[in-house]
C-alpha cells in the first residue's frame, strides 16, 4: 500500500467547515441583533458578549493544549506521539484565528464595556480597589496581547523546528541529540509561558474576574484541566478521521489507546480539581466564597437555576468518561473513543457555558440555539484552520528520531 | 496438584524466545510456561494468553471499598454516633469522599496484590518448584509438559534445533505446598556454577 503523504481535503470536510463557519456568523449576527443591542430587557447586550466569551475563550484553550501537549510530551522525551504528531501540530495552527478572534472579543469587553467585569468600575468598592493592581484595564490589555501573541509565536517556532527536518534529515546521532536538545528548549520556553497564563493568570483575568469578589485558587488548575481533556479528545477525534480516511498507516489502536488513557486520567484529574475546588468552599462555608454556588447547587435554603445543568455536566465529564474509558477494550476501540471524545468536548463545553453564564446570569438558564450556533461557528473554524494546516506538511515526521520508537508503539 | 513429567528448554537470549515459542506452539506441543527474568513485551500474545481478569478482579474490589466506607460511614454519622460537627448535616457527603476514594483505592491494590501473588502462588511459607535458579537471572526458561504421546528424546532433540542452550526432563509437582526454602533446600548444592567474566 502505497503511504499517503499529504492530507488532501475530502469535499465533504470543506462543505461541513463551510457549512458550520457559515452556521456560526449568521448565529453572531443575529445574536447581535437580538441580544447584543442594549435595551431595557437586555441590559448592555450582555447576554451577546457572554456567549461569545465562553466560545472564543473555550476553543482557544482548547486547541493551544494541542500544543500543550507537543511540548510536554518534548520534554518527557515521549516518543509514542510521533506518528501522529504533525495532527496535533495542525490543531495548534487553529490558534491563530482563534486567538486573533479571541483577542478581539476581549479587548471589547473591555473597551465597548457590555457590562460583564464589574472590575472595570471600582469606585467605592473596597475589595475591588484593593485588586485594581491586577484587575484593571491596561493590565488586561497588556497581557491578553502577550499571552495569544507568544503562544502564536511560541507554537510557529515548534512547527518550524519539525518541519526541520522534513528534507534534511539528521546526518548522525549527534545531530539528532542536538535536534532534541533544541525541541527541548523551545518547547520549555513555550511551558513556562504556558504556565504564567493557562495556569495561572489568564483564567483569572477572563474568566474568574467576572465574579471579581470571589476568588478560588484552584480555578485555574480547574479551567487548564478542563481545556486539555477537550483538547486531547479532539486531537483523537483527528487522529480516529484521519485513520478513517486511510491516512496515518502507522498510527493504529496502540497510540488510540494510549490518547484514550489521557482522556480518562484527566476527566478524573479535572474531577479531582472540581471536588477540591467544591470541597473546601462547601467545608468552610463562608458567605463569601459560597455565593459562587448559590446559582449553581441546590441547597436546603437556596435554589439554584443552573443546577440540573451543573450535575449534567458533571455526570458528562465524570461519570461517563470513568465507566466507559474504564476497560482496555474500550479504550481501543475507535468507536467508543471517538464517541467518548464528543462527550467530553460537549461537557467541557457546558462546564465552561456554567463559569460565565451562572455568574452574569444567575436567576435562569437561557441556554439557547443562539449558544449553539456560536459554537458551530468555531467548530467549524477549528476543522477549517486544522484541514488546511494538515495539507501543508507530510503527515508523518519521518525524520524524527523517535520515529522508529513511535510506530513500533507497545502499550 | 499432581506431580507430571517436563522437558526444560534454556535460551541465552529473548530474541530467539518468540521464534522458539510460535515454532513449539505450531507442532502442537503443550507449552506449560516460559520463565524470564523481566517482563518481555508481546511475549503473552506469542504465548496465545489470554488477557489477565486481573483489572476485573481490581474493579470489584474497588466497588467493594466504596459501598463499604460509604454504608460503613453513613451508620455511623447518622444512625450510631450522630454529631454535630460545625453545623454541617449528618449525611455529610463531600466530607467522606477522600476517605471513600482512600478506601477504594486501598481495597483495589491490596485485593489485586493478594489476588496476583495468589495466580501465582506466591506467600510466605509456600514452596514451589523451580525449573531453572537462573531464570531469575539471566536464563529464558521454556517448560513444556508432557503428554502420554510425547515422545521426550524427540522433544529434546527439537528444542534443540530451536535454540535452546540446555535442555533437560524434570518431573515436578506443579502446585504449591506448604514449606520453606532457606531450611529446606539449599540451592545449588552440588553444581558447580562457573562464572566467565
């Protein structure tokens, strides 16, 4: 069998990413319309720019851990990723439009002001002007432009570096310890900036500082988990259509099963993190830290809208991915993978849909088609940006040199 | 258990192992066993064994861990020695989740250490018999068993022609039974092992 070397979009892939991304603006554009102009139901288009903030902020995170994951598996030195590396590297093009996307939404939310950070005016409040250091315009601006703008350049440099060698293959083994020595590096740089932001400040800065009174200090840990279980499962929902499409002849259920055990570990790892997150606050049961679940639990006192929509997230990403990814059978079986990959994509999703909309909106739910067409549009941006990176470059890195490593893969 | 006649195969390296182990399996010989000194990648598949239940066996006891803190605590904090503690309800459920998932976690690998010692024959005061000292070491050790058809000079003869450095007929109990090895046996009593530097 002849190897399929480059990636050649299918009608069908075009149409679907057309199609979605077509789904998406007119879904902006009549939200706008409906919800994005202030009027006395709609107090300063809020509901519009909520929405458009769980997107771009969401599928941002979630294709920048594909290149999360390329750099940390760098610095393990992995070597069973190979074989599909150049998928994961094409997902981690999409953050370019996104980011850009992404930049845009929250430079307006700061600018046009529809009302969603309350930081934005402190004036005689006393916590939120004790956190003007932080919490304040230029900061924000500052440092959105520096996180999107680095991971793009970060993440240009560790594609460049891999097509590297596409053509000129390492001369020896020196120049191939030298080649790694040089991933490494980069792929460090890219994961203590990565640190500094995903994990750290910049769920603070977009998500947290909606509730700019409540704070966690797991919450970023938290979003991070959330965003790199959502990104490996779409990075296997590449891996599995590729597969289908009889490109990656050396990929086979051996790396499905190893990207099964990293959606399964890290749906519980997240689990972990939400308990944490939910344990000690429920523990220590102080008015102001348990405000963040008065929209979100029903309590013997409190009714909480967005209850039954928390739990159902929670049973998605919890329950679901620790009965059915439990089995090794069913960690290799493409069907199942792929359809535990939508679930935890969807749940991730919802998680981050309760972050933003049960904080500005907590008396009722109003997810709504218009929440659904925003995501469709950025679905159909991520397949679009990922199907045109993926022809660009060989599809297998042949001249790594952990490339025999990868596709004798064991596990 | 019974006591039944083996021809004992020693192999230098792991290389040939899986040659050896598909070419035995194919003339219909009955492989008991292959000893190694380190676990051998894709040799259980060469073997033709089936997946371990041992991850079964984990689930259930994990299952069991749970159901028993969470009942066990539940009577205890609602129905035996109620107590208000900083005024949370008696049925405090986030606060017994580490300790269910200790728990859980504790029957599992306890129950599925016992469990693998036990498919084993692993314990304490248990002997067992060796088909070679140096499998633990650095012989690849394939036991094949005897049938009343087997013909062992020939079997012999075909290990062999297989690779196998040192072949040679034992008869041995398979089972376990109760013993010790430091006050029983005292190994190597007898042979003269040369070591080449």
């Amino acid at each position: 069998m002849a190897i399929k070397e480059f990636f050649a979009i299918p009608a069908r892939y075009r149409t679907w990413s057309l199609a979605l991304m077509g789904v998406g603006i007119l879904s902006v554009i009549i939200g706008f319309f409906i919800y994005g102009i202030p009027n006395e139901h709609n107090h300063h288009g809020a509901r519009f720019w909520a929405s458009l903030l769980q997107n771009s902020v969401y599928f941002l995170l979630v294709v920048n851990a594909s290149m999360f994951f390329i750099c940390a598996t760098t610095l393990a030195f992995g070597g069973w990723q190979i074989v599909f590396r150049r998928v994961t590297e094409a997902i981690s093009v999409a953050v370019i439009p996104l980011g850009i996307i992404t930049l845009i939404v929250l430079i307006a939310l700061v600018t046009v002001d529809p009302h969603i950070f309350h930081w934005l005016h402190p004036e005689g409040d006393k916590i939120l002007m004790g956190k003007s250091a932080f919490l304040n315009p230029t900061f924000y601006i500052i440092w959105t432009i520096l996180a999107i703008g680095l991971w793009i350049v970060l993440g240009y440099k560790m594609r460049q570096l891999s097509r590297e060698l596409d053509n000129n293959p390492p001369v020896d083994a020196e120049a191939g310890r030298k080649y790694i020595f040089k991933n490494t590096v980069w792929a460090a740089i890219f994961i203590v900036w990565f640190a500094l932001t995903v994990m750290s400040t910049v769920p603070w800065l977009w998500l947290m500082s909606i509730d700019a009174h409540w704070y966690s200090t797991m919450y970023s840990w938290y979003t991070f988990a959330s965003t790199f279980v959502a990104g490996m499962a779409l990075i296997t929902i590449f891996v599995v259509y590729l597969k289908n499409q009889s490109y990656l002849e050396y990929t086979n259920e051996e790396h499905i099963h190893d990207l099964g055990k990293f959606m399964f570990a890290f749906s519980i790892f997240w689990t972990y993190l939400w308990f944490s997150q939910y344990m000690l606050i429920w523990y220590a049961n102080i008015p102001e830290e348990t405000v963040y679940f008065n929209s979100r639990i029903t309590s013997k006192s409190h009714n909480g809208a967005y209850s039954g929509l928390y739990w159902f997230m929670f049973a998605l990403n919890f329950l679901a991915p620790i009965l059915i990814l439990m089995r090794r059978g069913s960690k290799r079986n493409y069907t199942t993978v792929t359809f535990m990959a939508i679930v935890i994509i969807f749940g991730h999703w919802l998680d981050f849909y309760q972050m933003v909309f049960a904080s500005l909106f907590p008396d009722h739910v109003t997810l709504n088609l218009f929440d659904f067409g925003v995501a469709a549009g950025f679905v159909g941006l991520i397949m679009f940006a990922t199907g045109r990176a993926l022809t660009k470059a060989p599809l297998l890195a042949k001249n790594h040199p952990f490339i025999k490593e990868s596709i004798i893969h064991h596990t | 258990m019974a006591v039944k006649k083996f021809v004992v195969g020693c192999f230098d390296e792991e290389g040939p192992l899986f040659d050896a182990v598909k070419k035995v399996r194919k003339s219909g010989y009955k492989l008991h066993d292959v000893y190694t000194p380190f676990p051998i990648h894709g040799l259980d598949k060469a073997m033709g064994l089936r997946d371990t239940s041992i991850h079964t066996a984990g689930f259930l006891y994990a299952i069991f861990g749970t159901t028993s803190m969470l009942s066990f605590m539940t009577w205890v904090f609602t129905k035996d020695f109620p107590l208000n503690v900083g005024g949370k309800p008696h049925f405090a459920l986030p606060a017994w989740i580490p300790i269910t998932f200790e728990f859980t976690v504790l029957c599992a690998c306890v129950g599925m250490v016992i469990t693998f010692c036990y498919l084993c024959q692993l314990a304490p005061f248990v002997k067992k018999h060796h088909f070679h000292l140096r499998a633990t070491d650095d012989r690849f050790v394939m036991v094949i068993e005897c049938t009343p058809k087997t013909n062992e000079s020939e079997l012999s003869s075909f290990m062999t022609s297989i690779g196998a450095t040192e072949v040679n007929v034992q008869n041995a109990e398979t089972g376990w039974w109760l013993g010790r090895y430091d006050k029983e046996q005292k190994l190597f009593e007898g042979q003269s092992e040369t070591v080449s530097a």
